[in-house]
C-alpha cells in the first residue's frame, strides 16, 4: 500500500513541478499516470524513490514514510523498487548480464561488487530473469548492440533481479514502436499479475492506459486532475487533463 | 544627419587605425626589431656556418687513412729569386703556379696521383708550426685536384713555409660517431622518463578526478553534525593508522630478517586477511544486522587489516632483499633485480601513506555516518546543541593544523600564537556556522570539496615542470628522477582537470538507473562512471604521454635528466653538428609517439 499525501515539489528557480498530489495505490494494482509532457509525471516517480527530494508532503509506504527516512534506510527502502526509464538507461558500454546484475548492487557486499565480483546464485538468477524477458542469448554482448525493444526489456530484468514490491516505469514504451510497445507491456503485466508486483507506469497513450491499468490518475501542471479507473476518462474529462485543443487519437 | 554620421565613423576608423600602428610601432621598439643585424655580413657568415653545421648531424663516421702532403712557399715573396725544387712525383704531390706570394692574394694549388674521391683541408702551415686552413679540396677520378687558395695574412717570413694537403679516404664500412650512441642512450632515457611519470601520474589522476566532477560532487551533503565528526574523524584516522604501522613494523622487522619465514608471512597473511575479510563482509545481505554483530565485524576488519599491513611490511622487505641478492647473478639483465627492490622500496614508502589514507577515511567516514546518523534520529534542539559543540572542535582542530603548518614554514614556534589563537579563531567560526545553519540542514560539502580540488589543479597545473624540476632537483639531485617526478606531478594536475570534465559529461541516465537501485556512492561510481569513462581516459592519457616526450626533451634543460641536458651542454659548447643530432632524434621520437598514440587511440576508442 503505497500513500501519497500532498506532494509538492518546487525545483531551484520556483519551478512548480508537483502541486499537492495526493493519492494511495493498493497492493498489487497496475496504476497509470498520464498527462502532458511537463506535467510532472517523471517527478512524481522519482520522488516516490527520492531521486528527487520532494519539498512537502509525505509517501507512506508499508507503513514507512520515505519522505523522513534517512540516506541509508533509504537505500535499502530503494531495493525493492524497480525502475525502469524511457530510455532504458543502460550502461551501454557493459555487457547485458553486468546490466543486469547492476540490479543486485543494493543488496551484494559493496567490496566484492566493487571488484565485479557477483555471487554465483545472482548471475543465475540474472539469466533467469532474461529468459524471462526472451533474451538469455543476448546475455555476453554488450548493451550497445541490442535494439531498442531488447535494451528496455535488459531494463525490465534489471529492475525484476530486485526482486521488487513496486516498479516505477518511467514512459517505458515512449521511444518504442507500437508493436514493441505492446510486449513490453505485457511483461509489464505479467510482473504485476503473477508476481503481485505495485506498478506505476506513466505513459501517453489512452489505449495503452485502457488495456492495461487497472486505475489511472492525470496531471496537468503538477495538479491532480483526475484518479479513476481508466473508463472514466470520458471526453470532458479528457478535455480537462490534455486541454482544450487536445483531440482524441486512437 | 546622415552625413554627419558617416564623417564621425571616418574619424572613429581613422582613430583607431592610428591608435593600431601605434601599438605596434610600440611592439617593434619594446621587441628590438632590429632588420639592419639581419643583413650584417659578418652575422650571415656566422649564421651559414651554424646552419651547415646543423644540417649536418654528428652520426655517422668512417674510419679515415690520413696522407699528408707538402709543397713549400714564401709568403711574402724574398728579394732573391727562388726556385722551388721538382717535387717527388712517385707519390701524391702538390704543384703551385707561384713559388711566392703575398698576404691575402690568391694562388693556383694543383693536386695529382692523389686517391681518388679523398678530400680534407688545405692548410698553411706557418714556421712556428701554426696551421691555417685556407680551403677544402675534394679529388676527382682521377686523383687530381685544383684549388684557389687566398694567402693569410702574417708578418713577413723570410725562410721558406709550406702548404699541406690533408687527403683522408675512408677506409672500412660506416660506423656511428659516439655523439650519435650518448644520443641513443639519452633518448631512450628520455622516453622511459616520459613512460613513468605518465604512469604514476595517472594512476593519481584517476581518482583526483572523481573529485573534482562538479555532477558526482555536487550531490553530497552532510549534516553540519557529521562534517564536524569527519574533519575530527581524519586526523585521529591518520594518526592511529602511523601507530598500528608503527607497531606493526616492530613486529615484523625482526621476523623479515629470515628469508624463509618471510616467505611464509607473505604466503600466510594475506590468506588470513582475505579469509576474515570474507566473514566479516558476506556476500548478501537482506536484514540489517544487530549491534554486537556489527562490532564482531568490525573488530574483525580490523585483525585483516592488521594482517594486510603486516603482509605490506614482509612483502617490501622480501623485495628489497631478494632484488640485491639477484644484481649479481643476473649479470647483464641484473637491473631487473635492482627493478624488484626498487618495488620493494617503493611499497615501504607507500605503506605509511596508504594506511594514512586507509585510517583517516575509515575514522572519518565512520564517524561521518554516525554523525549523520545522529542528525537523523534526535530532536533539533539536542542536534542543535551537538552541532555547537562539534562545530567549534572541528573548527579549532582545522585551524591548529593550519597553524602548525604556518609554523613549519615560518619558524614562530610560540605555542600561543601558532595553536591557541588559529584554535579560538577557529572554534568561533565552528559557532558560528553553527549558530546560523537550521540544524538538519544538509551542508553542500560535496561542492565545497569540489571548488577546493579545483583550485588546488589549477594552481599546480600553472606551474611548468620546467620549473618544478627545479624543486625536485634539490631534493633528488640532478637527473631523469628529478625530471619525472616533476613531470608526473603536473601530469596529475592536467589529467585530472581533463578527465574529471569528462566524468562531467558522461550521461547522467544510467547514473539514475543505478542510483535508483539501491547502489551507494562507490557501486554507483564504478558500475555507471566508469564504464562511460574509459574511452576518453585512454586517449587523454595517451595524449598527455606524447606531451611528457616532448616535455621531457626539454626538462633537462633545468637538470631533469634526458636528452634535453646534452643538448643544451652542446649548444654551450657550439657544438652545432652534436645538437643537430639530438634536435634529430627528439624530432624522430616525437613524430613517431605522435603516430604511434594515434594509432592506439584510433583502436580503443
């Protein structure tokens, strides 16, 4: 059960990038976040994870307030957070299986992972996680030589090799193609539906929103326009969250 | 309007063309142009003289048959007439068109039956012996020569001079002169120079510049509570780390004295280290451990470290006394055994220091994650209170060791104006800058940290090495040593500020990625930094060793060692033909470092 209790978040220069969001995602729901760009959706996420340091307000989750919790704690808490990026945000010089097990660094002693030094069960379940996601082959080239769809599905078992309760994907499917689009949403899916795992997904388009999510909230300039379930987004409500030229597409 | 416009523009034009030729009018008369000296007769004769010496290197010599040959002449001509005697024609001889001449005029020197293709000098060889050249003669095929030569000027003579005909022939195959083998030797001194200050130079660079990345830096904050600790925290580190390898050493010289059992230490400690380190440090961990677990672990550490040093201490003496031992049965190879107790030496040197650094950041980093801690959990007003209090101890302590380094410059040795007053100054500024930050307020240490390692790079790397030779010469004589570690201590000035913009612009997305999964700062580092990293690494490195050879060309002219010290010695000496053969070999070295980094460069990158 995750909480979000009036969050705001002012960026240096009096940018108002969240403006006293509040909402609660359940254990095991597939939430949606959509709005324009701009409108605060990156922010929210990495908040929640306190990549960025949110200015007021409070996120509750199992009962822990991230908001108070110290650097420490809060690189444990990060553990069982997954992120996934819209541009997969590989270290694209690495082979795909150190990508992956990049995802282990929070929990392996510092000292050996220093030295590029991974327990045995963790490279084991580093292939386990890319079989998974249909590229075990792939695991010794380096990341740089895979396509997009591949690279985002490398980002996906990084962030499963966690082990999470939560994953945050950032627009994960915003620089794919539709077809793409679409599998690496199913995966998405299908962490939430057999694993149980909280995912919080922004994305830009309504279909997706329609196929996937179980709820959706809009922002539009920080502010909360809309938390629903996604057939509520009728025109007017639309209207509301894209403005008033926006048309629908698709 | 529209002319009165145009007519000050003109006059703003003119102005400033005036103003220009009277920049430079005052450029020529401060750079003493001086074009009349160019043209100077006896300048120009001097000028060929070095420009033919120089486009005629000291290389290659032959081996050389000398035959002296010579014809008598009166200078000037006697009252008397004379006659020369028939020469002996059953050899080489010389034939003159006049028996006598006067000073300064010119006379016909025929040569004949000489070797064919010899040539030398033809010299007047006056009564007392003195040799004058005159001119250079070169045979054709057929032994023959003929030469206008100008008489000298000398006082008159009346006994009979002679002149004489030098003819060397090669005799035998080329052979290198022995400036073109010291050239040889000093130019692989040189590179060698270059090669080592690249190196060390950049192992020190690499971490300096994390450092000084504004990106990695600027997010570090601290509590004012666990800066305090840290700045505390150091010196006790560095402190306790001098006494434990003090202590230490005390152990372990005696044991190093046996060569077998300090085999034996050198095998059996680092097994002990790494076996405890391994319990101390397990693999994963998903819960985070209670007190005393923590304080076993610690303890721990601390017994492999121990282990660690003791292994350094063994490891350096085991070098040291194995390397003597190898000079002499090594024979010509022995400098591989002085190479190994070199190493050894320079471990001993580096222990001390690394367990300095190793002590001063545990302490320090300890502390600072408890002072963290600490700000973290209590309450701002005991926070508050804390911050004060650690503040003015922070502050005090920094500004005594400030003082005391004032101290070892100045000479004031008087405890109150060296410890007590920078102390109170500093104590007062600690209170300060507590009384005025909110107490859970995160301090930009990070950046602070950043804009002083900044401004140190700069300044060192201000300082040429030509100029910090001269530092290290007095403190390890004149010599290649001197020149690299001159060289190396601005190559880490350099490759530092250069490497850490490159950490500056790598891409910050995996940066996040990684961040974002739990890493701390060094995981981060090492799994998103440096893989970004290593490309512009390599070719800055390479890069900085083609500069090193072209600079340690020259460090010698400040006493650095390499080829930079003969050619000066040369230039003094107006030995134009030596010079020309090192300029030569700098210029093949150069060139050829410059393809060669390229080439690696192009591969790497």
């Amino acid at each position: 059960m995750l909480e979000v209790r009036n969050l705001t978040k002012i960026y240096d220069g009096d940018v108002l990038a969240l403006d006293d969001v509040s909402f609660s995602v359940n254990q095991g729901e597939f939430l949606a976040c959509i709005g324009l760009s701009g409108s605060g959706k990156s922010t929210l996420l990495r908040c929640i994870n306190r990549l960025v340091e949110p200015t007021a307000g409070k996120i509750i989750w199992n009962g822990i307030d991230l908001t108070e919790a110290s650097q420490d704690e809060m690189r444990r808490i990060r553990r069982k957070m997954g992120m996934v990026f819209q541009h997969f945000n590989l270290v694209s010089r690495s082979k795909v299986i150190i990508n992956v097990l990049a995802g282990r660094l929070g929990y392996v002693n510092p000292a050996m992972s220093v030295l590029n030094r991974f327990p045995k069960s963790d490279v084991e379940l580093a292939l386990k996680q890319l079989e998974r996601v249909g590229i075990a082959n792939q695991a010794y080239k380096r990341a740089d030589e895979l396509s997009g769809g591949q690279q985002q599905r490398v980002g996906i078992a990084r962030a499963m090799i966690q082990e999470p309760e939560m994953i945050l994907a950032d627009e994960p499917v915003a620089s794919l193609d539709p077809v793409l689009a679409h599998s690496i949403m199913q995966y998405l899916e299908q962490i939430n539906k057999e694993d149980g795992v909280m995912v919080i997904c922004s994305l830009h388009f309504l279909d997706l929103v329609h196929r996937y999510a179980d709820r959706a909230i809009a922002l539009n300039e920080g502010k909360l326009m809309f938390d629903g379930t996604p057939e509520e987004i009728d025109d007017a409500k639309f209207k509301e969250i894209y403005g008033k030229e926006a048309e629908r597409v698709g | 309007m529209k002319k009165q416009r145009s007519l000050l523009r003109s006059i703003g034009v003119g102005l400033s063309v005036v103003v220009v030729i009277v920049v430079f009018a005052y450029g020529f008369k401060v750079t003493k142009v001086n074009l009349k000296e160019t043209r100077s007769e006896q300048r120009l004769v001097v000028l060929t003289r070095i420009l033919r010496a120089l486009a005629h290197p000291d290389i290659i010599t032959y081996e050389q048959e000398e035959v002296n040959i010579e014809v008598p002449i009166y200078l000037p001509c006697p009252e008397e007439i004379i006659t020369l005697p028939e020469p002996d024609k059953t050899g080489p001889y010389l034939v003159t068109d006049v028996a006598c001449a006067a000073s300064k005029e010119f006379i016909l020197v025929e040569g004949y039956s000489f070797e064919p293709g010899s040539k030398g000098p033809i010299n007047f060889i006056a009564l007392s012996g003195a040799k004058i050249q005159l001119d250079n003669f070169e045979t054709d095929a057929n032994g023959y020569f003929q030469v206008s030569v100008q008489m000298p000027t000398r006082q008159p003579v009346v006994e009979v001079q002679h002149l004489r005909a030098t003819a060397r022939v090669p005799v035998g195959g080329p052979q290198f002169t022995d400036t073109a083998k010291i050239t040889w030797a000093k130019i692989v001194e040189t590179v060698f120079l270059a090669l080592l200050a690249t190196t060390f130079g950049t192992l020190l660079a690499v971490p300096v510049s994390f450092f000084a990345a504004r990106n990695l830096m600027s997010d570090v904050k601290s509590s004012l509570a666990s800066v305090a600790l840290t700045i505390i925290g150091w010196p006790f580190g560095i402190l306790i780390a001098f006494l434990a390898n003090r202590w230490i050493s005390e152990l372990s010289t005696p044991l190093s004295a046996n060569i077998g059992i300090n085999v034996g230490g050198v095998i059996i400690s680092p097994v002990i280290a790494y076996a405890l380190a391994r319990w101390a440090l397990p693999q994963e961990e998903l819960e985070t451990p209670k007190v005393p677990m923590r304080i076993a672990r610690i303890l721990t550490l601390m017994v492999s470290a121990i282990c660690i040093i003791f292994l350094l201490q063994l490891l350096a003496s085991l070098l040291l006394s194995v390397g003597q031992m190898l000079i002499q049965p090594l024979g010509p190879v022995g400098f591989l055994g002085n190479f190994v107790s070199q190493v050894g030496e320079i471990v001993q040197i580096a222990t001390p220091i690394i367990l300095a650094l190793a002590g001063g950041g545990f302490v320090g980093s300890f502390l600072s994650t408890y002072g963290q801690n600490l700000s973290d959990r209590l309450s701002d007003s005991y926070i508050k209170g804390i911050n004060l209090f650690f503040a003015a101890a922070a502050g005090a302590l920094l500004f005594m060791l400030v003082g005391a380094g004032i101290n070892w410059f100045y000479q004031i040795n008087d405890p109150v104006k060296i410890y007590l007053w920078p102390g109170a100054v500093g104590a007062v500024l600690g209170l300060l800058l507590a009384i005025r930050t909110a107490p859970k307020d995160a301090l930009p240490i990070g950046t602070t940290l950043y804009f002083v390692m900044r401004t140190i790079l700069n300044a060192t790397r201000s300082v040429e090495p030509l100029v910090m030779v001269i530092v290290f010469v007095v403190w390890v004589g004149i010599g290649p040593f001197a020149g690299s570690l001159a060289l190396a201590l601005h190559t880490i000035a350099a490759l530092s500020k250069l490497y850490s913009e490159q950490v500056e612009s790598i891409l910050p997305g995996p940066l996040e990625a990684i961040k974002a999964t739990g890493a701390n700062r060094l995981q981060t580092i090492v799994y998103a930094v440096v893989p970004q990293i290593i490309p512009p690494y390599i070719s800055f490195t390479m890069y900085r060793w083609d500069i090193n050879v072209r600079m340690s060309t020259i460090i010698g002219f400040a006493g650095g060692g390499g080829i930079g010290f003969l050619l000066q010695q040369n230039i003094n000496l107006l030995d134009y033909r030596s010079a020309s053969a090192q300029m030569l070999a700098i210029a093949i070295v150069v060139a050829s470092m410059d393809y060669i980094s390229s080439t690696l460069r192009e591969r790497f990158v």
